[in-house]
C-alpha cells in the first residue's frame, strides 16, 4: 500500500500542476477530456488499493470528485484558465468508470481491496 499512497501523491502533484499553471507555460496538450478522465480514473484505482475498506473506498471517490470540483473553481484565478463543466464531467466519469469496475470485480469474487 506504501505504493500506492507515493503514487498517489505523485500524480495528484502532476494533476495539480497541469491544471493550475497559465495555458502559455504548457506545451500543447492532446485530448484535455481524455487526460482529466484518465487521471481522475487511475486516482480512483489508486485510492480503491488504498482505502480499508467499501465504506473508506466511497469516501475516497467522493473526495476525488470533490478535489476535482475545487481545482475547477481555483482554476478561475489563474490566467488563460477557467471553470470548465465538461472536465469537471470528464472527471466525473473517469472516477465512476473505476468505482463500476471495482465493484463488478467484486461482485464476481474478486476484491480489488485486499489484493
């Protein structure tokens, strides 16, 4: 789990960066919906390795949503950048993509917590 947890810093410090630095400072980016799904999406696994527990797990997933939804509204007091709904569903989707998958693996017998 120690991994997991370095891991996890080191990409929310990677998201944070990406998405509060001036348009101007970053090099030209491929698909921005597909990049806030894919980093919410692995975040979300992350935190699934992470958590204790079902309970813990939800709570990590609505805090992901959460964060997202606060580095939205930062983004509106950095120049060139702006509140976006569609990352924020782009968001959305990639931590509810991950939260189906875990629970089907669960359903079917395999506990992605206690791998």
């Amino acid at each position: 789990m120690q991994l997991e947890v370095i891991l996890f810093g080191i990409i929310v410090a990677g998201v944070l960066a990406g998405c509060l630095l001036p348009n101007e400072w970053l090099p030209p980016l491929p698909n921005d919906k597909f990049m806030h799904f894919a980093a919410y999406a692995v975040l979300t696994l992350l935190a699934a390795r992470i958590a204790a527990d079902w309970g813990a797990f939800a709570l990590w997933s609505v805090g992901l949503l959460a964060a997202g939804l606060v580095v939205e509204c930062l983004q509106q007091l950095v120049p060139g950048r702006g509140f976006s709904w569609p990352d924020q569903l782009a968001n959305a989707a990639g931590i509810a993509c991950v939260a189906l998958a875990v629970g089907l693996l669960r359903l079917a017998g395999h506990d992605l917590l206690i791998l």
